[in-house]
C-alpha cells in the first residue's frame, strides 16, 4: 500500500489590530498521496488560487483567527503600558497592594473595585498567578473547616498542572469526579456527580472546586439548572463553593442569564486576565469582605505580596476595558467557522472543497470517485458552548505534530502550537485547542 502523508490545510488574514497578533487557522488534516509531492518528498505542491480559477470549483471562503497571547517586542509593550496609565488615570504605583489605602487613591484598589463591581461581590484581590490565588482558597477553607478533603473534576488544574501543590504544600486530598473511561466525549461536571461525592464521603469536606468553562475538555459549562442545585447543595451542608473562573469570561456566553445569576451561586471566585482579556499576567479572588481579609494574609505567607503589582495589574486592567464585551461575537464567529468547516470541509469532502482546492495535486486524478476520504478532525463540543473548542484529530501525536511541521515547512504557517494526547475513549488520538480572541470573515467569489 502507498504511504501516505499528512499535511494541515491553513489559510492566513493580516492583522488588524496592534492589540492582537495573527495565528493561523487550520481547515483540516488529510492524508495526501506521494504524487502531491516533488521528485525528492520535500514539500507539497500547491496553486495560487488567486490568479487562476477552476471553473468548477464553488466560492471560496478564508477564515482568520487571531489570539492575544503572541509575541511582541519589549518596548512595543511598555510603551502600551504608558498609554494605558493615562487612559486609565493611572498616577501612582501600588506599595504592597495597597491593602490599608482606599479606592479614591489607589488605582489598584480602584481596579479591584471595578472587577468586584462587575462580578457583584463584595471585595476583590489581585494577585500574580491563578495557581496561588486557587492555593489560597484551599488554605483558608482548610483552616476554617479543619477538613483536608475538596472535590473537583478530574480535570482540574490542581490535579493537572500544579504539581500536586494541594498535597505537597497544604497536605490536602482530592475527591474527584471521574471521567467516562468508556466514551471520546466527557462532560462537565454536574450536580449528581457531586451530590454522590458528598453523600459518599465519610469525612467534613473543606471546598467544592467547580470550574467554569471545563478546559480540558473544550470549553463545555455544567448546565445552569446543575449550578443551581449545586449552589443548594453546598448551603445545606455548609460547604464553600469555589469557582475556578479562568475563563469565566467566556463561560458567560453560554448562559442566558446576568452574570450576577452565575456569580451569586459561589461563595468565591478566581478570574485570569491573561487569557481571553489578554493581559501580560495576573489573577484575581473575589468574595466577601472577610474571605478576602483573610486572602491578603495568605497573599503574604504565600509570598504573593510583592512590593508593586504596576506593570501588571495596568496591563490587565487595560485588557479588561478593551475586551470585556467583546465574547459574545466571539462565540458567534467560532460557530460560523465551526459550521462552515463541518457542513464543507468535513463531512462532504470533494474536489470542489476549499480543502482540495488549498491542497490541490499536480495530477487531478488523484481526485477520483474512488478515493476514500473521511473526516481526521472533529470538534469537541461539536457545537462550542463558549469562545473556545478543542479539535480532535484522528492520528497520534508523532504523525500530527510532524504535519504541523510540514505544514510549516511548505507555507511558513505554524497551525497549532502545541498537541495533547487523547484519553479514555480517544486513546491514540490528538488534541489541540482553539480559543477565539477575534475573527474575520474574507469572501471570495
């Protein structure tokens, strides 16, 4: 049999914005026969559709995708700073986060403020890492409650990419929700997951971690009804609720509610601004007046309390203004793409498709009816429920990293930065994410 050989179909929009720097977007992976390569198996043969046209083939349309987290140069990056601190009247920097200073004179407490007000809680700390923030939150509920015991999904950063920090450095032990071992689609985590924990469990839990969206496994929400009954749970038994909101921001666009209806269900809430809001770094925890009391002295202890947050806490209060509103036509873009990729690209794979035209071989006849083509790629959700999807590829990681690199060899375009091996049900597969910063739509007629 013919080897075959994979290569990623990408397309590619000039960046608009200096605030955002363009990473390309992928349409999907292919096997493609040896005649789609030169004598020597260097690189793959391709037309510029822009001068010549098949008659036949149908209109064709390119898809930008632009992410905040993109390399620029340092200065470019300071000077932004600068023009933020005037923007937001920024005339002093923070001597140890301002904890005994007010908001009418520290512009940090000010920022804190904003946020607090935004999510409707009583107060808010900001802090270098997400990482710390959530630590905190286990320190505190430990010590009020004596307990070592919190429940989380098992997908959860602390378990994931912390380095059993809960363990090592607090001596707490996780109750986790597990995932299907029996099916490629995992949900989030819901309530009679976590009823069944605590009904099961014979020791006072400290904390209940819910994370909203689920990350790792593409952005899915625990259903509203869910965070409702949960929320109900957690008072009855006297357990805090946590919310690990990295990316809250997002999660709002896949409730039809007030982000109040979302946010009073939690007795705290951590927030990232690197992400979606793309600012340099930083996190933020929110909750009532005393919860948060007792954060500035964890702050300290964790060695958190550096004696100026300025360069950072600027760059994520700017990131908040600018981008805040604009999730909503994130996710309406992701779903345009989602949409035309699986109505197009994926299920329907022909000659006529934007795949072959971008992938089109020297020899036409490699295009036959007999070809068997079948979809390597499917997003998971298959509908995002919020700015961000993962994509799931049908190859292991040898075989889509070294198209990811061939695809860049051959157009200069890396399409994903990273892959993660699939678990459970899709064991020998391939995961890569997209997340939606801002999105343009080109037609070609």
């Amino acid at each position: 049999m013919q080897e075959q050989h994979y290569c990623i179909a990408v397309i590619q929009l000039p960046d608009p914005s200096y605030l955002f720097h363009p990473i390309k977007l992928f349409v999907m992976l292919k096997p493609t026969n040896n005649s789609d390569q030169h004598e020597h198996g260097e690189e793959i043969h391709t037309h510029d559709h822009s001068h010549t046209r098949n008659p036949h083939h149908h209109e064709r349309k390119e898809v930008g995708l632009y992410l905040s987290r993109q390399p620029i140069q340092p200065s470019e990056y300071f000077a932004t700073l600068a023009t933020l601190c005037e923007k937001l009247g920024i005339n002093k920097s923070d001597v140890y986060g301002d904890f005994n200073e007010t908001e009418e004179v520290s512009p940090l407490r000010k920022f804190e403020r904003e946020i607090a007000s935004y999510l409707h809680k009583q107060d808010a700390l900001y802090l270098p890492s997400g990482v710390m923030a959530q630590n905190i939150v286990l320190a505190i509920t430990k010590e009020r409650t004596k307990s070592t015991r919190f429940i989380c999904h098992y997908t959860s950063h602390l378990l994931l990419h912390e380095n059993d920090a809960y363990s090592k450095l607090l001596g707490m032990t996780p109750i986790i929700a597990q995932g299907n071992e029996e099916s490629d689609i995992q949900q989030a985590m819901s309530y009679k997951q976590i009823f069944e924990l605590v009904e099961d469990c014979d020791h006072q839990v400290a904390t209940v971690f819910l994370e909203v969206p689920h990350r790792e496994i593409g952005g899915k929400c625990t259903s509203y009804d869910d965070l409702l009954r949960i929320s109900h749970l957690c008072n009855s038994y006297d357990l805090h609720l946590h919310m690990d909101g990295a990316r809250l921001w997002e999660a709002t666009t896949a409730y039809d509610v007030e982000v109040e209806q979302i946010t009073s269900l939690f007795d705290s809430i951590y927030v990232s601004f690197y992400k979606g809001l793309g600012g340099v770094t930083g996190a933020m925890l929110l909750g009532d007046r005393s919860f948060i009391a007792e954060c500035r002295v964890w702050l300290r202890r964790f060695g958190g309390n550096v004696y100026s947050n300025l360069p950072y806490f600027v760059s994520c209060w700017g990131g908040f203004r600018e981008n805040i509103h604009s999730f909503a036509g994130r996710k309406i873009r992701l779903l345009e793409i989602v949409d035309h990729l699986n109505d197009h690209l994926l299920s329907k794979p022909s000659y006529n498709s934007v795949v072959d035209e971008i992938l089109l071989a020297e020899d036409e006849s490699f295009f036959t009816e007999t070809t068997k083509f079948r979809p390597l790629i499917r997003f998971d959700p298959a509908l995002p429920e919020v700015p961000m999807v993962h994509v799931v590829v049908d190859a292991d990681i040898e075989t889509a990293m070294q198209a990811n690199t061939l695809t860049a060899n051959h157009t200069g375009i890396t399409c994903f930065r990273r892959f993660t091996p699939g678990k459970f049900g899709n064991k020998g597969k391939s995961v890569a994410e997209l997340s939606m910063v801002s999105i343009q739509f080109i037609l070609f007629v």
